[in-house]
C-alpha cells in the first residue's frame, strides 16, 4: 500500500523529530543546514500565523468538503449581548469561548472568503476534473536515495497524479512566486518519494492556483518532466550534503567562507 493517512499533528512531528525528511524541511536545509537542525531539535519553535491557519482550512474546504471542515474547525465566535455583534478575536470573551471549543476557529468574513475560493476551484473544469477522484492528504514513506522520507501529497488521483493546491494573491505573477518558493522542488520531491515507494511509480505532477482576491481566479499547470527533473537533482545533491552533516553532526550556515559581491 502506498499511500496512509494520519493527521497533520502526527505527520509534522515525524518531520520535526528528524524520523523522516520532508520537503519543507529539505527546503529549510537547502537554504541553512543550522535552521533544519535548530526545527528538528526544538530550538525553533514556529508560531501558529494567521495565514498559516486560513491556508490550512481553506485547504480542508477545497478538498475535504464541508463536513470534514467542520470537524477540524469552527466558524464565527460569542455574540455580544450589548452590541449583538461577535466579539473581536482579541477579546477576552473570545478566547475563551474559542478555548472551550478545543478547536482552531476562523471568523465569519474569513469563512466566507475561504467559501469562495473553494466555489472558484469547483467551477474551473479541468481542476474539478482533478479533484472528482481520488483522495486528499495522502501520506507516502520510502527510502529514497538513503534518506528516509515522507511526502504528504494534497490530493492524489489515480487516474492523474499528483495534485497540489497553492493560494496565491495575483494569478497573473503565480509562476514567478512558484519559482521564489521553489514549489518545483517540493513537487519533484513529492514525485521522487512516491516513486522510490516499491509499489510505486513516477506520477505526473499538477499545481491548481486560486487567488484570494478579486477576481478569484483559478488556473492549473501541469509540471513539465524536465522541470522536475531539474529540480530533482538539486534535490539529491542537498540531500548528499544532508547524509554528510547527519554522520559528522556538522550543521553549518552557508555562510562560513569568503564571499565576493561583483554584480550592481
């Protein structure tokens, strides 16, 4: 079997252990072998950002639906009897009320923006295509070039591939975030994991992008092969330094030699 599901708790605690390498903590050692040491040794500790929280319940709506939004999360807050308002969300009436409902809640307004993203993925054909089979969250773990690794994959289908959900602001400069971000590189890891999995084969590989502004549009790219090739083999030799600073127990900065500052 390929593929399991577990929660995100569970999931990013195996990462931040150091059990399994992710992509988003080959991404933190790409760009400072210290950082992934200091997250997988719990000297950073990073903070729950409001952002954070909206990407990941829009991401529950989108592709999980609205019962298994509303199990994850909660919408709205305590009403002011005086105004017959809710309470602002720095109030201590709203904490807590939020605190006795035990779960992470999102306010109305943002609720209702989260609804409309997910109406905008709904209604592009080929993203619907996508996501009307299959499942979302699926978790894969193979050695892969000897790295224990894991891979937590926003929808997979069969039939397709890989599927990825970004938000961005502006539709229009989504490719130039995706190469700032280096959204290549996670997906080309994503791809190698799945494939390096005995049971498993190299897959084709989607991003679906929705803005969380007006106009609200949607589009999806397919990856091109050659891109996340590229992007695989950067990987691998980051994961060549990884094998080296985990035997000798050597996390450097990047930053230990010289360096020449010759462009204007």
């Amino acid at each position: 079997m390929i593929f399991t599901t577990e929660s995100e708790h569970e999931y990013h605690e195996k990462s931040l252990s150091g059990k399994y390498l992710s992509s988003h903590l080959l991404a933190d050692f790409r760009k400072c072998p210290e950082l992934y040491y200091k997250k997988t040794h719990g000297l950073i500790v990073e903070e729950e950002r409001p952002a954070y929280l909206l990407g990941r319940a829009a991401h529950c709506l989108v592709l999980e639906g609205r019962e298994a939004f509303d199990k994850a999360f909660a919408v709205g807050g305590p009403i002011n009897p005086k105004t017959g308002k809710p309470y602002g969300t720095a109030t201590q009436a709203f904490a807590e009320w939020a605190k006795d409902i035990g779960k992470p809640v999102i306010s109305d307004a943002d609720f209702a923006a989260i609804e409309i993203l997910a109406t905008s993925v709904r209604n592009h054909t080929i993203a619907n295509n996508l996501l009307a089979h299959g499942a979302a969250e699926q978790v894969c773990r193979a050695l892969y070039v000897g790295v224990d690794c894991q891979c937590r994959v926003d929808w997979f289908n069969p039939m397709a591939g890989i599927v990825d959900l970004k938000t961005c602001d502006d539709l229009t400069w989504f490719e130039a975030d995706a190469r700032r971000y280096g959204y290549a590189h996670q997906l080309a890891f994503y791809q190698s994991v799945i494939s390096a999995h005995p049971e498993g084969e190299k897959e084709d590989v989607y991003m679906i992008a929705v803005e969380k502004k007006e106009p609200h549009r949607t589009g999806v790219w397919k990856v091109s092969q050659d891109v996340l090739d590229a992007a695989r083999g950067e990987n691998e030799i980051s994961m060549d330094l990884y094998l080296y600073c985990r035997t000798e127990n050597k996390w450097p900065t990047g930053y230990e030699t010289l360096r020449v500052f010759e462009t204007i």
